[in-house]
C-alpha cells in the first residue's frame, strides 16, 4: 500500500521498479529515434546526481535549467531531486536581464544552459551574479533555426568564454564524474536521496508574468505529488498511452505531464524541436499529446485554406461532413449515443474526408489536451467533427497546472471541465474562482504579504484572480481576469478575455485586445489571421507587407461586417464600436504576449496607447452602420 503523501522521487522509483526494461523515454539521436528505458533512465539520473553531488550542491541549493524541451531536461529534473536540491526554470526565450533576476531572486548556485547562445546570457551578467559558482552546458555549439537574442544562427563556445574558465563545464564531463562516483560508492546518492521528504521544497517555478514582474512559485514534492495522483485517479492515462512532449518544460503544464507520465507509466517521446513536431508526429504515433491553442488555430487555418481550394464535389463533400460531424459532436456533448445510421454516417465521413486530418496528429490519437490559454469552443467542434478530441483544463502554475480537465466521457466545448479529485472549486461572491487542495502551493518566494493576499490562511481558498461559473451539470467556465475587467465611463463591467475569445471566432480577426477602460464604449486591437491573406489573394488585391493588407479599405470592410454581426449578439454595452487593424500579430519576443500565448495587457495598452487614443476621437464610423 503506497503512502498518501509521496516525494516524486518515490513515485519515480515505484515506476522503474514496476516496468524496468520497459521504453519510457524516445529522443531522435543522429536521425534515428533512440529509446530508454525506466531503469536507464534511473540510472542516468543516479549518476547526473552524483556529479551535481560532487560539484557541491547541497539539499536546498537551487539549480536553474535554460534550456529548450529535450530529454536532458527530465533527467536534470529527477537527478536534481535525488541530491534535495530545488530545480528553478527559465524559458529559453528569456533576456539576460530576466535570466540575472530569476538567478539572483531564487539565489541559485548552479544553472544548465542548452548551448552557448543562452550560455552568454548569463556570461553578460556574470558580475551580477554572485551567487552563481558553475554554468554547465548541454552542447559545444548552438546551430539554431531562428536568429537568438543577438540576431546569430551560429555560436560557439569559444566565441562567448574562455573553455578553461572553471565557471563552466561540460554536461558530459558532469555525467562521467557522476559515473565514477557511482561506481565507486553505490550509496553515494542513495543515502542522500532518502533523506528528501515530501514537505520539501521541489520547485520554484516563476509565472509568465501578464501583468508584472515574474513571481516565484514555491511547490514541495507533496504538493507535485497530489496534483499526479488526482491525474492518476482519472483513469485516462495508462501505461499503454505515448506522449510527444514539446511544450517548454519552463511552464508548469509541461512539467506536469512529465510527472504525470512518471505516475501513470506513460512513454514520452520528445520532439526535436517545434519546426519538427508535424513530422514527429507520423513518425512516433503518439496516443495523446497536449498543445496550447496556437498550435491547433495554425492547423485549422491550413485546413480551411485547403478547403477553400477545393472545388465542386470535393468541397460539397467536405462542407456536408463537417456540418454532420459537428451535429454529432453535439449529441456526444450531451451523453446522447448515436443512432444506428448516424454511427455508419459519422464512420463514412471520418475515413473518406477526414483521415487526413487524423494523419496530421500521427493518426493513432486517443484525444488531445490543450492548456496555457483559452480555447475557442468553435475550433474544438471542427476538430471533434473531424474525429480529434480535444480536452482544455484549467490551472494555474499555483495550483500544480491542472485543476479542472474535460474527460474522454465527459466534456463541453467552451468550458474547462470539472475538479479533479482532492480539488476543492468555489466561485466567490464577486465571481472569482477559488481553488483548495493539497496541490496548491506553498507561498511564492520571498513575498509574504503577497502570499497571504492569495491564499486565505483560516480556510487555505486560493484566490485565482480569474472569474468563472459553472454550469448545472457541474462543468467550469473562465469569464475572464477579475484585474483585467474594464469599468467604461458609463459604469459598465466588461470582461475583456470573454470578448477577445467571441472576436478570435470571428473570420479573418487572429488576436484581439479590447480597451474601454473608464472610456465611453468598447473598442478593439486586432489583428489579421491566414484567411485574410487567402481572401485578399482570392479577390486580386495586391499587397506587399501585412501592414499594407490590414490598412485596405476591402479587408477593413470585411473585418467591419465580421464584427457587425457579432454585435448583433452582444449586449450594447459590450458591443465593439471601433477597431484598428495592427500591422503584425503580437508575439512573445515583442514582449507582448507570455510564453503560452497570453496576451500581456498592460504591456500592449502600453505600447498602442496612440492606437488607442486615436480609437476614441470623434471621427471614426462604428463597424454597426456598414
């Protein structure tokens, strides 16, 4: 009988002691897709161990990890717990001087970077960083598909320090010193994994930050642990189950599917890198993989632009199944099994018109899950016509990632599901959702008054800062962020995400950022998706720059008339009375966006303050008269 408070590390060993020799982690090495098993994998992280050991990090010292999603990263995690240290990490898009505060704020003494790219992030702010004794680094040189931080493709370590210096070394000379430590005195691990306890501190893990400066999130192994059993409980996951894992394991999503996969014997197979995923996914077939919306809003775009391509009977064709499958995927929303001749329909439909997009996601999966940021109800529908199930939870990096999640037998498009077990939800008087569990997190590092304003010490409710409802049969909707509601000079409460996520389903509109705060009316930042671009080569008009497509007269037209409709279904207080067209899409390197495709509200109200002074002189039309 197992305990009922856990370290990872047991969970971890329990694992390997259960399945061995079998595959539990698939990288692709020298073009060819390697595998590892549960006891390699211990092993690995024994011996990374011991040269962290040897490298003089004692229990409680922080490690920082920069690095991109690869297997190095889990067996840093792991063997990072087996010393009883407290893994922090960083996102490999972070900038120098966000990488010196996490360091500095978290007092690490040891950090891995993948190459000598994000190495020379650190190596610009080695005076500040005091506290920092070693840097270890994954590869000798970085060959990178994207210019970095400093517009290079190619970095060596020579170019960014000295290779003699002592204050780095490399992973691999790491690892081979752990090996002789191992070999040398089997219990030199052991004896200080077994002296980590599930109340100590695990991770620190430091929010994405929409509004402010990142916070430190403080979980023990307890608290990672209970968010792992309460997934393990749902019965969704077993060990028949492959992941592709993508998603940047600096996100607590990520780092959750990892452990969950730990705690449910699931095989992850990491992708080489996202430019490869599509490819990954025909070669490794996964079962379940999990995304952010991006990723399935680019793969719906392609397929409509497909669509629009096709011509007479194809089209037909294609039009009529999905309006069928979405019928279908109603009644499966409301429990209602299907009839004899729609079950032959829906299977015709599936394997004539959409296998092809089976095929996309390696045409073995069972569902998806999606997380990080709202999905649109409308694009979980086209999938699920298609025969893609797609499962959105809800969570916070407080709350250990997951606190609600739609199950395979039991999901709402539009909602984010129902609490998983030990998960206590409440709405509050005033809306906001409160969560309770034993995987809430501890404090956050260093800030104590902010830490009693979240979390209600008598009753332990913490305070999400989001605004939800549930539905009658229990399932959980995210109105939006209670510090984000706009208050229009009328007196009007107006959750901006809720109408952000209505103007993304609008044709042609790609992202939307709503302003009205203490101003007459609402008014909307948008900008153009790859339809508009396909309508406008559709109908001749010529362009050379985004910025001259979002300024035509016709695609204002269109984009005026999409926003005129959804008017018609909004209460006039809510409706959008003007909108501006900007140029590119917000990103998260223009620090407009968080690393899961948040919008960062105050940084974009910031920067189009003009824009939006602008959208409020008395000259323009409202899109309602067009």
């Amino acid at each position: 009988m197992k305990k009922m408070t856990e370290t990872i590390l047991e969970l971890f060993k329990r694992r390997v002691n259960e399945f061995g020799p079998r595959a539990a982690l698939l990288h692709k090495q020298n073009g060819e897709w390697e595998e590892q098993s549960w006891k390699e994998w211990w092993e690995q992280t024994e011996r990374l161990a011991a040269g962290l050991i040897d490298l003089g990090v004692e229990p409680g010292d922080r490690i920082c990890v920069l690095s991109d999603t690869r297997i190095e990263w889990v067996w840093i995690d792991m063997a990072v717990a087996m010393t009883g240290a407290v893994i922090v990490p960083i996102y490999p898009s972070t900038l120098p001087e966000q990488c010196a505060h996490i360091i500095r704020d978290s007092q690490a003494q040891v950090a891995f970077v993948q190459d000598p790219s994000q190495l020379d992030k650190l190596v610009q702010m080695r005076e500040a960083l005091s506290c920092l004794r070693h840097v270890v680094y994954l590869d000798h040189a970085a060959v990178l598909a994207n210019p970095d931080w400093k517009g290079r493709r190619q970095v060596r370590l020579e170019e960014v320090i000295d290779a003699d210096d002592d204050w780095i070394a490399s992973f691999d000379a790491l690892a081979a010193v752990g090996r002789r430590r191992v070999a040398e005195d089997h219990r030199y691990v052991a004896d200080r994994r077994q002296g980590v306890d599930a109340a100590d501190l695990a991770t620190i893990i430091y929010t994405s930050g929409t509004a402010g400066t990142p916070k430190g999130v403080e979980h023990t192994h307890a608290s990672l642990a209970a968010e792992v059993d309460a997934i393990a409980q749902l019965g969704v996951l077993t060990p028949d189950d492959r992941q592709l894992l993508f998603l940047p394991l600096a996100h607590i999503f990520a780092k959750m599917l990892f452990l969950a996969a730990i705690g449910t014997g699931v095989q992850t197979a990491f992708a080489e890198n996202l430019p490869s995923v599509v490819t990954n996914l025909r070669e490794v077939r996964p079962t379940f993989f999990a995304g952010v919306p991006r990723i399935f809003e680019k793969i719906h775009a392609q397929l409509l632009s497909e669509r629009d391509r096709m011509a007479g009977p194809d089209s037909s064709l294609f039009e009529r199944a999905m309006r069928r499958g979405k019928e279908f995927s109603r009644l499966r929303q409301q429990g209602r099994a299907l009839g004899p001749l729609d079950r032959l329909e829906d299977k015709l439909y599936r394997t004539v018109v959409f296998d092809r997009i089976r095929e996309l996601f390696g045409g073995n999966v069972r569902f998806l899950f999606c997380g990080g940021a709202p999905l649109r109800a409308d694009l979980a529908e086209f999938f699920h016509a298609a025969g893609i199930l797609i499962l959105e939870g809800y969570g916070l990096t407080e709350t250990a990632a997951v606190s609600t999640l739609n199950l395979p037998d039991d999901f709402r498009f539009g909602s984010v599901g129902k609490p998983l077990p030990g998960v206590d939800l409440t709405i509050a008087e005033d809306g906001e959702v409160l969560v309770r569990g034993p995987m809430v997190m501890r404090r956050y590092h260093g800030l104590e008054d902010q830490t009693a304003a979240a979390v209600d010490a008598e009753e332990g409710w913490f305070h999400t800062g989001d605004l939800g409802r549930f539905d009658r049969d229990g399932f959980l909707y995210i109105t939006g962020r209670k510090k984000h509601l706009i208050v229009t000079s009328g007196g009007k409460n107006v959750a901006p995400e809720q109408l952000e996520t209505r103007l993304n389903e609008c044709q042609f509109i790609h992202q939307a950022v709503i302003c009205g705060d203490d101003r007459p009316f609402i008014s909307a930042m948008i900008t153009l998706d790859e339809t508009a671009e396909t309508w406008a080569i559709q109908h001749g008009i010529s362009f050379e720059t985004r910025a001259e497509l979002a300024d035509h007269p016709q695609i204002r037209e269109q984009v005026a008339r999409e926003i005129a409709k959804l008017n018609e279904a909004l209460p006039h207080f809510e409706t959008v009375r003007r909108f501006h067209i900007l140029p590119e899409p917000l990103s998260a390197e223009a620090g407009e966006l968080t690393p899961t495709g948040k919008v960062r509200r105050r940084a974009v109200l910031q920067k189009y303050r003009d824009v939006v002074d602008t959208l409020y002189k008395p000259a323009q039309a409202p899109p309602q008269k067009i």
